[in-house]
C-alpha cells in the first residue's frame, strides 16, 4: 500500500512538474503576442497622437490612383504644410476615390466633413456653370499659354466665384490634353471620327462637340470604361496619355491619337468653413502650400506624360500625332456647338477667356 501511494504521488508530482513547464511555454508565447500588439498599438497611438497633437486635420482625397502625378503633388502639399506649420496641421492623403467621386467630395467639402479635394474642371460646372468654359474643345493652343492664362486674373476671377458654393478655390493643377484612343481606326482628320462609337463624360458640351465632329458620343461612368472597351460596347475614349497608360485602356485599344482637343486643369479646393476657421498664417501657408505643390505637380504630370507616351509605343500601340491643319479643322466643325453653349456658360467670361489666350500668345 505504501507503494502504491508513493507512486501515485510521484506520477502526481510528475504531472504538476510538467504543467508548470507547460504553463511557463504559455506565459512566453503571450509575452511574445502581448510585444507585438503593444508595438501595433504604439504604432496606433503614435499615428494618433500625430493628429491628435494637431491643431487641425485636413483630409485631402483625389479620385485617381496612387501612381498618377496628381497624388504626387498631393503629398508634396503635406509636405510643405506639415513643415511649415511644425505639425500644427496634419493633411491625410486619400486617392482612388477612398473618400468618394469628385462630386461627393465636394458635395463634402461644403458640409464641412472634408477638407479638400482636386476636381477636374467638368464635375465643378455642376456647382459653376462659368467653369464649363474649360470644355471648350480645342480652347488652350499650348500648356505654356494654359499656365498664363490660369494664373493671371480671369482664372483668379472664376476661382472667387467658387466661395458662392462655400468652397475655396487655392489653384490650378494639371490633368492635361484629352487624346483619343480607340480600336477602329487612328484619327487623323475629321473624317476619321464619323460613326466612331465614344465615351464622354456625362457633359452637354462634350456630347454636342463629337456629334459635331460625326462621332457617336455615350456618356458612361469612368468605372465601367474598361469593361466597355474590352467587349466593344463603346470603340474608344478619350483621356489625358497617363490616364489612358495608368489605366490600361491601350491594353484593349489598338490606336491612341494625339488630338490634343481638350485642355483640362484641376482645381485645388478647400472647404470654406475650414478654411475660415484657420489663422491668417495658417490660411496662408496652405495657400502658398497649393500653388507650390501645383507647379511641382504640372512639371510632374508633362514628364510623366511623355513617358508614358513612349511607354505606349513600346508596348505596340498605333500612336500618332495630328497636324494643325487637321485640329483646325475639327475645332472649326464643334465652333456651332461652342456658340450656341456660350450663353450657359456665361458669354462675358467666355470672351475673357479668348482674350487672356490672345494675350498670352
């Protein structure tokens, strides 16, 4: 009997040894886990002690990807904030369309429940008629003469029409010239637009200008492009060369043509009520901050474009440039269409517009 007991209490302490053995295995695999989350909950608290030592936040969100030129430009901006203010502003970078479409950006930006966005011209002459002047076709005869006539007054003049909508118009960045793709045929004359099946953006000026030109323009949401060229739905589009490239819409489309036929700036734009809200110096800086990072993103943007240009050529697409004569032509057959949307847009700033273009040629 004794034993017995003694071999069960050696088989007990046997057992109690390796449970404390197992226990202290246990004890450092949770160290270990506990290390990790504290080192990603003090990542956590550092990011947020980062905005939360701020005295203000701007949420800045594009609708275009991260390798587009404008996001960055878009991260220059915080760049030259953040270090101007010593971190008093943080600005968080948002693309491809995290925080919305450009619509809805805006839409935000005048509740106040964003801090700024960077539109292409189209979308903002929903809130600004004037601003639908940019669709003129064939309007900017080089980006030299789009710089002069952005930065001088009339385009400070429909900037200040923009706070009627409670925003804040700061600069102009580039999206660029609007060129042609498509799978039918290359454009080389007016001609070659007759019957062509093309997508526009949901714009009545747009719309009348490739009915001018004998295309058949659709209007169709940006997201359902690719898919529409891939089965043929529509033949072709028309975009800036790095949106055309960064896209991959040459992988279902056999010509691009440098028709050059629309020249599109974005608008660098802040919530009035924010902007309001800042100091002077700090309204200031944020303002220096836009046109800076504009010009770096408009530098950007023309190298990034000719890269990708060639980019294309390399990859097998029909690229080809059009002749004056031939841009002439197609600017004289959409003139109709340009008058008779002249009174919408505002006839008055239309003609500031041709008038600053003269000058600066």
């Amino acid at each position: 009997m004794k034993k017995l007991s003694l071999l069960l209490f050696s088989l007990m302490l046997v057992l109690v040894l390796a449970a404390c053995g197992g226990g202290g295995n246990d004890d450092a695999s949770e160290s270990s886990d506990s290390n990790e989350t504290s080192e990603s909950s003090s990542g956590e608290d550092a990011s947020s002690e980062s905005s939360g030592d701020a005295e203000f936040v701007i949420r800045a969100g594009i609708g275009l990807n991260s390798e587009h030129p404008q996001y960055a430009g878009l991260l220059k901006f915080k760049e030259i904030v953040e270090a101007e203010t010593d971190g008093a502003i943080v600005v968080e970078t948002y693309h491809s369309g995290q925080l919305g479409d450009d619509r809805s950006m805006m839409e935000a930006l005048q509740l106040g429940s964003q801090e700024v966005t960077i539109p292409s011209t189209a979308p903002i002459a929903n809130f600004v008629p004037e601003f639908a002047v940019f669709d003129i076709p064939f309007l900017m005869p080089s980006v030299e003469v789009a710089d002069a006539v952005l930065d001088g007054e009339v385009g400070q003049k429909l900037l200040d029409m923009l706070e009627e909508q409670n925003l804040v118009g700061l600069a102009y960045w580039e999206n660029g010239y609007r060129d042609m793709s498509n799978s039918v045929r290359p454009i080389e004359s007016l001609a070659d637009f007759e019957g062509l099946k093309i997508r526009t953006m949901e714009n009545d000026l747009h719309l009348a200008a490739f009915r001018a030109m004998g295309a058949n323009p659709t209007p169709m949401a940006f997201t359902e492009l690719f898919t529409a060229l891939q089965q043929g739905t529509v033949d072709g589009q028309e975009n800036p060369i790095a949106t055309i490239y960064l896209e991959g819409f040459h992988e279902v489309q056999e010509y691009i043509s440098a028709t050059n036929h629309v020249y599109t700036p974005f608008v660098f734009m802040i919530s009035k009520p924010f902007y309001d809200s800042l100091p002077a110096e700090y309204q200031e800086i944020v303002k220096n901050a836009a046109i800076e990072a504009g010009k770096f993103e408009r530098e950007e943007n023309r190298k990034a474009n000719e890269e990708y240009k060639q980019a294309l050529i390399d990859e097998g697409v029909n690229f080809n440039e059009v002749s004056d004569e031939a841009k002439e032509e197609m600017r004289e057959a959409v003139q109709p269409a340009v008058d008779e949307f002249a009174e919408t847009i505002g006839k008055e700033i239309v003609q500031e517009i041709y008038d600053a273009i003269e000058a600066a040629q």
